[in-house]
C-alpha cells in the first residue's frame, strides 16, 4: 500500500502573524507546543532564523530519546518558516540522510492567524513496505502520516492556547 508522504493542519489563533512566527521560528521553544519535541539548540550564532540557519532538535517518543539535525530552508517573517530534519542519532545526529520536512505558514484572516503545520516524509527512496513497517514500530502500530497528524493537531492546539492566553495577560 502506498504511503502517506505529506500532512498538514490548520488552526486560527487570535494573534498577528509576525507575533505567532517570532515564537514558532525559535526552534529552542518548540518544545513547549509539541508532544514530541523538547526544544532545540541552535548551532552556531543565533541572530533569529535565517535560511542556512542549523539546529538540534531534541525529541522523546515515550522512553525512546533522540536528537535530529535540522537546517532552515525558509524564513520569510510573519508568512513562512521551514526546516528539513536529514541526521538523526541517540545523542547526536550521526546518521545522515533525507528524513522529513516541516514548514508553517502564517496567513492574516479577519481576527487573527490562520497557521498551516505541515510534515513531509523525505524519505522517497524507501520502499512503501519498508517505511509502513519501520513506521509501525516506531510509532506502536501507526504510520508516520497518522502519528504526525495527532502531532500536528496537538502542537497547533498548544500554540493556540499559549498565544491567546500570552496576548490576554498583557
């Protein structure tokens, strides 16, 4: 069977574009949205984000722990920001090779922001039947399409929530 090779969401959040991607271009604060990601830690000078710009991304999935080397491919304030993920290791990312793609984008509507969250398996070369069964077992039973669809819809719930409530105590 086929896999699923991209998934996105959308959620409106109360809250103005540059405002909303300020916080979701941090990759050291990710970490407080995502069910799976801990934070980053940028490599290098971090001067904002900026294409080119690399970072470890610190992850947990239940017991399981693991670091991913990213690096921004877009960074357009207050419309798009996006990074591909292409090394992956326990403690570092030693092993190398095309892994995913995430990108947001932020879109001014009438009161607020809608925010777009999309995943994309990089993993082309893979065979379907490889990648599904590789998938089942890291995820406990689901594809990478379906897990990050829960992801996706957890992460824009939490940014919601934490931009609205930031944008009331003010």
């Amino acid at each position: 069977m086929p896999r699923t090779l991209a998934v996105s969401d959308s959620i409106v959040i109360q809250a103005h574009p540059s405002a909303i991607y300020e916080q979701v271009s941090n990759p050291a604060l990710m970490g407080r949205w995502s069910p799976e990601n801990l934070g980053a830690t940028v490599r290098g000078e971090a001067r904002g984000a900026h294409v080119g710009m690399e970072f470890d991304g610190h992850n947990k999935r239940g017991g399981l722990r693991w670091t991913t080397r990213c690096t921004v491919t877009a960074a357009i304030p207050g419309q798009r920001f996006a990074f591909r993920v292409h090394a992956i290791g326990r403690r570092r990312p030693l092993l190398r090779g095309r892994i995913a793609t995430w990108e947001y984008r932020f879109d001014a509507i009438d009161g607020g922001t809608r925010v777009t969250e999309t995943w994309r398996d990089d993993r082309r070369s893979w065979p379907d039947a490889l990648a599904n069964a590789f998938d089942r077992l890291a995820t406990r039973g689901h594809t990478f399409a379906d897990y990050q669809r829960g992801n996706i819809r957890r992460t824009l719930r939490n940014l919601k929530e934490a931009m609205e409530s930031a944008s009331t105590s003010r």
